[in-house]
C-alpha cells in the first residue's frame, strides 16, 4: 500500500540538502526549504536541477523560505556544522511541532545542539553516503552512483524510525534503521575523519594520501578507531583502511574543496570532535592531534 506523502523541511540546501530536498520533492512529498533569504529567493524563483549518475538528470520546483512558520513531519538539516547555529536559528522548536529531527552531519557533537533546541525523542542520529555538490545556487552536481542514509534514535519509537525509513526509501534514498545512534555516527567518523584530515593536510587525493603518505594512514585510521570503539563503535582499522584503499583515486574530501575555495571548514567537527572524545576516554592520539593543530594553524 502506498504510504500519505510526508511534509518536508529542508534545512541548508547544499549539495547534500538540496539532493535529498529534490528527490523527496520529485516522489510527490511537500518539501520546503529554509536558507538565506537570498537563497531562499533564488530557489523559489529557480526550482532545483540535479545532475544524477544515480537518479538522472532533472528539475524540480522549490518552495523555499528564510525561516520554518508551521510544523513538519520531518526536518532534515543538512547545513555545515560551521554553520549550523545560525541555521538552527530560523528552525523554532515551536514551529516544528512534533516532527522529527535528521540531521545529515558530519561528526558527532550536533547531536546536544540539537537536544538542547528540540525534545530529545525528537532528534534522530543520521548519517549519509553521498558524493554531491552544490555547484550554484539550485544546481546540485550527484557524482556518486550511491546515496544511503543511515539512521537511529536512541530516545525514539522504533515504529517512527522504520515508518521514516520506509518515506525515504520509496522516494530512493536507500535507508536503513541502526540499534545505536554512537555505533553509527562514529562508525562514520572512523572513515571521514582520517579522509578528510589527511587529504586536507597534506593537499593530496585519497590515491596520493595512501600512495605516499601510507604510515600516516594507518596511524591516523588507528587512532580514531581506537576512540570510536571506545565510544560504542565496532569498526576496526583494518577495515577503514581497506575502504580508504577503495576509494576512487582522484576522490578529494569536503573539507579540502572547502579549505581550497576559502570557506570555513570542519576542522572542529571532524577532527576537534576525535580529540574531545580521546580525552574523555583517557586515550592519545598523537598523529590525530598534529594533523589538527596544522590546520588550525593554516587558519582551516
């Protein structure tokens, strides 16, 4: 039986917001944007076009406002954690009503903003794997022939969980439903955080990073497993640099396109978040730590 179509907020419609906005929006859900206002302006006047090797090339139109005014089913946020209180800020607790939280950020400490805005069993853990831009504004670039989303919630009715991962799956978006929000969200991080401080770092390609920068990676992949274990993760270094190994060679972290066109990178997200757990849980992390204090010091 098909299920009633879902209404949708879209919080930051970057690369990963936008997508997600569009493909929810091209399988009949009411979405609405919530940006800027010259944002805003320039998707509702503009519509979304997506450049897919996954879904196909396609447009669709947008309703995009500088701040939520009546309630949700869901509220996806997908804006950069650089950027994330000011993008909270036009998301009130009061407008949202009983709608569901998924953030689709990088890290893990998002997750007590979010507590601290909106009632707990509200706020699920999410996490995705996707390669997409935002090329310009309502222009979203999909390299990856993949996007799955992951998601828990510790404090949630399972029932809502699965219902919200029946939505998107049957829009496409290839969802499933985890036991423990810190299994998944550092499940990610194990992977993300030695990608994206190492090709930052270093201004390499993941092929260069495990071509010449080999001890680094396993040092680094081995640091931040040990903390993610720590925390409740059951990845294991063998496996994240295996992954790393299989990567596309030319593949470049978010974090480096940010750094290298000047915009503020998550450097704290990322990489000040294995730190602050390191020290929660009496663990070193040399290497880590190094690769951090460079950036911080290149003003990343």
């Amino acid at each position: 039986m098909a299920q009633s179509p879902w209404s949708v907020a879209v919080v930051g419609p970057g690369g990963v917001g936008g997508l997600v906005g569009a493909v929810l929006t091209r399988a009949g859900h009411p979405v609405v944007f919530v940006a800027r206002p010259d944002t805003a302006a320039g998707l509702t006047a503009g519509g979304l076009a997506v450049t897919s090797v996954q879904y196909g090339d396609f447009h669709v139109p947008a309703t995009a406002v500088p701040r939520l005014a009546s309630p949700v089913d869901v509220c996806v946020v997908a804006a950069k954690a650089t950027a994330l209180d000011a993008a909270l800020d036009r998301v009130p607790a009061e407008a949202l009503g009983a709608g569901l939280v998924l953030p689709l950020l990088n890290g893990v400490d998002h997750m007590a903003a979010l507590r601290a805005r909106f009632p707990a069993a509200q706020v699920l853990a999410g996490a995705i794997r996707v390669e997409s831009t935002r090329v310009a504004t309502g222009s979203i670039a999909h390299t990856s022939p993949f996007c799955a989303i992951d998601i828990a919630g510790d404090a949630t009715p399972r029932v809502r969980l699965e219902t919200l991962a029946a939505q998107l799956s049957a829009a496409g978006l290839d969802t499933s439903v985890r036991d423990r929000e810190a299994a998944l969200l550092w499940d990610k991080l194990a992977f993300l955080a030695p990608l994206a401080l190492l090709t930052t770092a270093y201004r390499a390609t993941a092929g260069e990073v495990r071509e010449r920068r080999r001890p680094d990676l396993e040092a680094v992949a081995g640091e931040v497993v040990a903390v993610a274990r720590a925390a409740g993760a059951t990845v294991d270094g063998d496996a994240v640099v295996g992954l790393f190994d299989r990567v596309p060679a030319g593949m470049r972290s978010s974090m480096q396109r940010d750094v290298e066109a000047g915009r503020p990178a998550e450097v704290d997200a990322i990489g000040g978040a294995v730190l602050r757990a390191a020290a929660r849980h009496g663990l070193d992390v040399p290497v880590t730590r190094e690769l951090v204090e460079r950036l911080r010091a290149r003003g990343a």
